[in-house]
C-alpha cells in the first residue's frame, strides 16, 4: 500500500476554530486558570455527530494549532521573565515551538448545535482546534 504522504510531514485539518474576545497574544493569560474569559469552540458541520455527545460540565481536552507561533524557537525563559534560565521548549509550556499544537483543559459551559461554550481557554480568537478528547477520570481508564 502505498503512503500517501512523506513520513516527515502529516496532514492536519481543523475541526473548527475558537471565538474568543482574546485577540492579543501580549495581553492574554498565559494558562486558562489564570483568568481566561469564557470562549467558543464552534465546529464545522462536517464534523457535527463527532460533537452531539458533549455533555455540560464535562472536561475536556482541546487541541489547538497555535498558529500565531514561532516555529524556529528551541528555548525560551520560561513565562517570558528573563531572570529564569533558559529551558528547551519541550521542558516548558510555551506556544513558540517546532509543532506548535496547544493543548488546553477546559470545562463546558453550554452545547448550541456546533458550538461549544468553555470556560478556561487562553487561545486566542481564530486559533484553529485540531481535536477534542474528554477528561478521563480513573474508573473510565480501567
């Protein structure tokens, strides 16, 4: 069987993209729990029976394409303060990295039709979600 892409290189399509009144990466929190407001995820509707089951009140994990990240950077200081050493990137949770995928722990607020209202999500407006997984609790792993 023939590959139908490089195995350097993968194919990733958004599933929908976040609204959020975050427009500034300079002025956003830099983790959810650190008063992000509340966000859309709206999907498209080729996915639309992949989000009917979302229930309010789940958490969930949502992957984002930090798209507004640099790709070129290996280390940084983290949380940007100068005075902590430099660290590698995959030792930190900065968005500035290779494949910069964000991943965020969010709950949910409301469910209209494709759109999902969360609270917690520090991407900006316009990032595109590239997937949506639930929390696992510890009966649901066994």
């Amino acid at each position: 069987m023939a590959r139908a892409q490089r195995e350097d290189a993968y194919l990733l399509r958004p599933v929908g993209r976040v609204v959020s009144p975050l427009t500034d990466a300079a002025s956003a929190p830099k983790q959810g729990d650190e008063g992000a407001p509340d966000a859309w995820l709206v999907f498209d509707a080729q996915v639309e029976r992949a989000v009917r089951d979302v229930p309010v009140g789940a958490e969930l994990l949502v992957l984002t394409w930090l798209d507004r990240a640099r790709r070129d950077v290996l280390a940084v200081h983290p949380r940007g303060d100068e005075t902590r050493p430099e660290t590698g990137v995959f030792s930190t949770r900065s968005p500035h990295r290779p494949n910069p995928i964000g991943l965020h722990r969010v709950r949910v607020l409301a469910v209209d039709g494709l759109r999902v209202r969360v609270a917690d999500l520090e991407a900006l407006d316009g990032t595109p979600v590239l997937d949506v997984k639930p929390v696992l609790g510890a009966a649901d792993e066994r």
